[in-house]
C-alpha cells in the first residue's frame, strides 16, 4: 500500500512541474528546452553516480546546487525571461510578519475542517515516515511524529504560517541528495532563512522549468516501483490489487483521498482474506511427529479414526460460519444431520418393533440404530489462529456439545498464548480448568497420542 501510495504521489506531483517544461504559452519555448535538456543531462549523472558510489563518496555531489547556481547566472545575463518569455521565480518577498496571537473567535468556524485535515496530515506523514524507514532501515514511531506535527503546527501559528505536514517532493529531493539525519532540516530551515533574509533577490532569474527538472529526477525512484508490479503480481495477487488501487486513486484523484482509499481498501481486503482463508486436512510426515496439509505433500499417513483440521486465519464473528462450514465439509459429518439420521433410524426401528411379533426380527431392527462413525476424534489444529472472540469461543463450544451428542470428541492443539487465555476466562475448560488435560494438547501428535491411547484403553475395558 505504501510504495503504491508513494508512486501515485510521485506521479501527482510530476503533473504539476510538467506544465513548465511541455506545456508553456510562451511564443517560442527553445530556450527552456534547452535548459531542461541541460539541466537533465546534468542531474541524471550526478544522481546516478551518487547512488552507485554513495558508500565511497564522504560528502554527497551537490548536484543541485551547482545546476541552481549556473541556471540563474545563466538566465539573468542572458535575459531568457525578456527574450523568450521563459516563467521565472520572479519578485521574492523578504524578511517576517511580526508574530500575533491567533483568533480564537474562528475555532468554531474551522474546527469542522480542521478534524479530518488533521487526520489525513498525520497519516500522511507517518505513512511517508514509514516509507524511507524501510527503505533507509530505521523505525518510525506514531507517536513521536503525532508529537513532532503538532509543535510544527502549534508554533508557527503565531508567525502566519499554513498548516504542516509531510513533503513528499522535498523529502524525495532530500533523500536523493543523501541526507540522513535532522540536521538536514536545520540546515535548510537556515537556507530558508538567509533567502528570507538576503538571497531572495538573487534568485528572480531563476527559471521555473529548471526546479521542476531537479523535481522530476529526484522522483524517478519511485517511478521504478512500476517495474516490482510483475513479479507483485506472481508473489501476491491482493497486495498486486491493492498497490494498482492505491496508486491509481492517487495519481488520478489526489493524494489525500488516495490515502484514504488504500487504507481501506487494505483494510476490506484484510478482512476478505480472514473471511475466506485457507483450511486443510493434516496427515502424519512418516516416522516423525510432524503435520502438514494433505493436500500439498504426498506420502502422508493418515490416523485412523482422527481427524485433524487446520484453520489458518483469526476466528471471530465474521468467519464463523464459514469455519463450521469448511469443518463439516472437511470430515464429511455435520452433527446436527447426523443426529436426524439417527432418530429417522431409531423411530424406522421402532415402528418396525411394534408392527412385528417376532422376537429376533425386532432385535435386528434395533441393533441398525447405531452405526459406527468413520472416525471418533477431531483435533483441531489452532496454531494459525492468532485470536479468537466471543463468538469464536462460543463457536468451540458448540462443536464441543454437537460432536459430543454424536459420540465424536473435538480436541484443540497449539492454541498461543492469547486464544488460550481467552478460553479460560470464558471457562471453556470447566470450573478450575478442570477439563483442561483432555481438551487442549500443547502439539498435535501430544493431542494423537492421548486419543490412540484413549481408544486402546477403551477396547481393554470393554474386552
């Protein structure tokens, strides 16, 4: 979602520089054709070569400036703006507004809009934060930068200053250029100053096209993202899906909206995965006490009489269903089915009882009510389920008495720490967990054990 986001950005954020350097009304536009091919020329290398050589180089090829310094020497001994009509930075105000408290009669009238602007700039930033984190390896945390967007807009308040936020472009041009660490920021909030200050004058020449050359080739990193999409697409289709949406919504719409659109859109797809996840039969790994699906190995053995189902997602309200379903589909026994079979059979049985005086027939009517099940234990393997809610629990316990009425005992195996501390506190295992020996095994073979052995326990006293 992230790199699809920051391409999208990208992409937004080359529209706008574009129309200096394609689309000018300019009578004649040679003289900025050739300023952006030059000025191209020259940045490509220099960024390229930094990127090869970054870990030789002690200090960053400053590029930009070099090309910042020529283009406005340039441009004003050459007058581009009078000859060619060529869009230049122009008149720069300098110096401050004197600070002023702010009115805090207009709070009613912006709070409305302030509250989702707020929300939009924080997951903007943090979402642009984690984004150079993983690239540059380094964690963000929330909170630090909730802490850092509120002082960068609590302070300037009181000097006229506009609302805060992350930078995509300046972040990229600052990335590119080989900054690590805040002193980058200070370093340039004292450039700002000094061209507040003195230099604001001397860059009135400087052409337009020319800042949207440095734009554009400080973001052709993120524009190679299009090049990961193939290989996305083979590794995972729904996060294919969710990078083509989140770019998409972000080039084509806006950035702010295209966050929002990602986000949840990641979020439903989160849930869709969680509603429809993968389940599967186990089978014994020969002579080891492992399990795996049956379905992708070959030579597994099968444990007679038991049933081991996996479950690979969270079990909460919204997959319950779909749980009970792939189970009962999974051992080919539904209980509730199974007990009307049963009473269609005993009440069959018992009108045949009472129709016929002999003896022996009636008796071999009734020895046809019980009929020996496939299997006698289903373990359920929950070592794929990361938690589990009410209705989860109550899902177990259903399975529990339903299966128990049908002579079929239902185990949990690998249960973490989280799922098994939620069964407790709902007493899934009886008063003190009393119940807790034969209900839960911390390994699956643990849990084939204790049913073979049950079993073979069971026929000794029978016999």
């Amino acid at each position: 979602m992230l790199d699809g986001f920051a391409t999208g950005s990208s992409c937004t954020i080359l529209i706008v520089p574009a129309k200096y350097l394609l689309f000018s009304k300019s009578p004649t536009t040679r003289a900025m054709e050739q300023s952006c091919a030059i000025c191209i020329t020259k940045l490509l290398p220099g960024k390229e070569l930094q990127d090869r050589y970054k870990n030789r180089l002690r200090i960053p090829l400053p590029t930009e400036l070099v090309v910042v310094v020529v283009a406005t020497t340039v441009s004003h001994f050459a007058d581009l703006s009078g000859q060619y009509s060529s869009g230049i930075s122009g008149s720069i105000p300098t110096g401050f507004i004197p600070p002023k408290v702010p009115d805090f009669g207009l709070m009613p009238r912006l709070v409305i809009d302030a509250i989702p602007l707020a929300v939009i700039s924080f997951a903007f930033t943090v979402s642009l934060s984690e984004m150079f984190a993983k690239k540059n390896g380094y964690t963000v945390r929330p909170n630090q930068e909730m802490l850092a967007i509120g002082l960068c807009n609590i302070v300037p308040s009181f000097f006229h200053s506009f609302t805060t936020s992350a930078a995509l472009a300046k972040t990229m041009v600052k990335d590119s250029t080989g900054c690590q660490t805040q002193v980058s920021s200070v370093v340039s909030a004292l450039v700002v100053l000094l061209v507040l200050l003195f230099l604001a004058p001397f860059f009135y020449s400087l052409q337009k096209c020319v800042l949207a050359c440095i734009i554009i080739v400080s973001l052709r990193g993120a524009l190679h993202k299009f090049r990961d999409v193939p290989a996305l697409w083979r590794l995972s289709k729904i996060d294919a899906v969710v990078w083509m949406v989140t770019m998409c919504s972000s080039a084509l719409i806006s950035v702010e909206i295209g966050l929002v659109v990602g986000v949840v859109f990641s979020m439903l797809c989160v849930v869709a995965q969680t509603q429809n996840p993968k389940v599967s039969l186990l089978g014994q790994i020969e002579n080891t006490n492992h399990y795996e699906d049956m379905d992708n190995y070959n030579h597994l053995v099968s444990i007679p009489k038991v049933k081991i189902f996996r479950f690979q997602a969270p079990l909460y309200y919204a997959n319950k269903d779909f749980f009970l379903k792939s189970l009962y589909k999974a051992v080919e026994l539904e209980p509730f089915l199974e007990k009307n079979r049963r009473k269609k059979i005993e009440k069959r049985a018992k009108d045949m009882v009472t129709s016929r005086t002999d003896k022996e027939n009636g008796d071999a009517s009734i020895n046809l009510i019980v009929s020996e099940l496939e299997f006698h234990t289903i373990i359920l393997d929950c070592s794929s389920i990361s938690f589990i809610d009410t209705t989860g629990i109550s899902t177990f316990k259903g399975l529990l008495k339903e299966y128990k009425e049908v002579g079929v005992n239902v185990i949990l195996a690998c249960c973490n720490t989280t799922v098994l501390d939620s069964l407790k506190r709902s007493s899934f295992f009886g008063p003190d967990d009393k119940e807790m020996h034969t209900l839960f095994f911390h390994t699956v073979h643990s849990a084939v054990l204790f049913t073979t052995h049950s079993t073979c326990s069971l026929c000794l006293v029978r016999i």
